[in-house]
C-alpha cells in the first residue's frame, strides 16, 4: 500500500492581502505539487514562517500592517534564510532593486504568469 505520509511536499507560503492573488497562485503551485500556506499581510505571515518554517515565500509588497519589505526584513533579522519572491503591482526600478538588495530571489510582476511562478520556484528548488 502507497504511504502518503511518506512524500515530503515542498511547502510555499503566499503573502498577498489579496484573496484572489492567493487563489491564483494557490491554484497554479498546487497543480505543479506544491503544498500551500497562505497569509493576508506580512504579520501573518511572519508567524506562519515561525509556526510551518515553508520552504519558499511568495510575497507582495504592498499589503496593510506589514508590507513585503518590512516582512523580508523581519525574516532576515529573525535569521529565517527562506528564499523569497516578490510578486508585486508595483513596477518601479526602484522597488525591484530595494527587494533584490533585502536578499528577495526574484520579482515576478503582477498578474503573475504561471511559467514565470513556476520557472522561478524551479531555479530556487533545482538543487
């Protein structure tokens, strides 16, 4: 008899204030396998990193409470090393150059495409 209990799903946790980002992402990470967390701010999310320690964080930035750079920030001065994604509205050079500089793996722009999510789990996870 198969022992699901056996399979080690990679766990990714979603921070995005908005419900129907989570599900679109949700969506398409769980039919590549991926077992999914969600949060609705960097605070929430901050303690589902304390509470599941997941192996990767897709954040947005701008969210109410926490936004993703302070999240990251946190993450990092808590020594939480999760590689991090910023999928975000947000555009400006600036922002994706102040992610990248707070350790971020990536900025994937939203509407986030499918192929450029899964791509870029693919390269964190190719190890």
């Amino acid at each position: 008899m198969f022992d699901y209990n056996a399979i080690n799903m990679t766990s990714i946790l979603i921070v995005d204030d908005a419900a129907f980002a989570r599900r679109m992402l949700r969506k398409i990470l769980q039919a590549d396998g991926y077992e999914i967390l969600e949060a609705g701010n960097g605070r929430e999310g901050l303690e589902m990193v304390r509470a599941h320690t997941p192996d990767c964080v897709l954040t947005d930035i701008l969210m109410p409470d926490i936004d993703g750079f302070g999240f990251i920030e946190m993450l990092r001065a808590e020594n939480f090393h999760i590689p991090t994604i910023i999928i975000s509205a947000d555009i400006q050079d600036a922002s994706r150059a102040r992610g990248i500089e707070l350790g971020a793996a990536g900025f994937i722009n939203k509407p986030a495409k499918e192929a450029e999510v899964l791509t870029a789990l693919r390269n964190i996870f190719k190890d």
